[in-house]
C-alpha cells in the first residue's frame, strides 16, 4: 500500500467507527467497483486490504426538478435548501435507487 492508499484506508475505517454502512469486494473479480459487484457488511470487518476492496456505501442523492423544466430541453435542478416551502407544489422529488 502507498500513501493514498492509506489514507483512503484510515478514511474507510474511520466512517466504520462513525457508523458509516461498509461495502466490499473480492480483488481480482471482473467489474470491482460496479454496483453489482458490492456487498455491505452485517458484521465487523476483518478489513482484509490484500484480498478485498473496501468503501463506504454510497447514500442516494435526492434532487428537486422544477415542473416547468419537464415541457423544455434540459431539467433544472435544485438543492432542497435553496426552495421555499410554498414552492414545493411547483417541484418534482426524485431520489437515486441505489439497491438492487
């Protein structure tokens, strides 16, 4: 393992302490890194950093679509914070499904 490597590593375990959801993979397994291939933890990992790859488990994005943008070329986005209460009849919510 390198520097980065180690860094990302201790940035791994440190959200494990956290509370953070851990996903991992078998090193050496075509597609590493695609949503198919990850699988969380249920249990204390071993972190086993020759043979698996680890990562904190990605959490959905959620965006706000303004209604109008649906009948134009091209969606506008929002964050949430940055759209008043009374404005939220005008959006759409959609949220990033990221389970299989």
């Amino acid at each position: 393992m390198n520097r980065e490597d180690i860094k990302k590593a201790i940035a791994v375990m440190q959200a494990y302490v956290d509370g953070e959801e851990i996903e991992y993979a078998k090193r050496g397994i075509p597609g590493v890194g695609t949503a198919c291939s990850w699988d969380s933890h249920d249990y204390t990992p071993n972190f086993d950093w020759h043979n698996y790859d680890y990562r904190i488990k990605p959490k959905p994005r959620e965006v706000w679509v303004s209604n109008q943008s649906f009948s134009q070329a091209g969606a506008q986005w929002h964050n949430v914070e940055v759209i008043e209460p009374e404005e939220l009849e005008n959006y759409t919510k959609f949220r990033e499904v990221t389970d299989e």
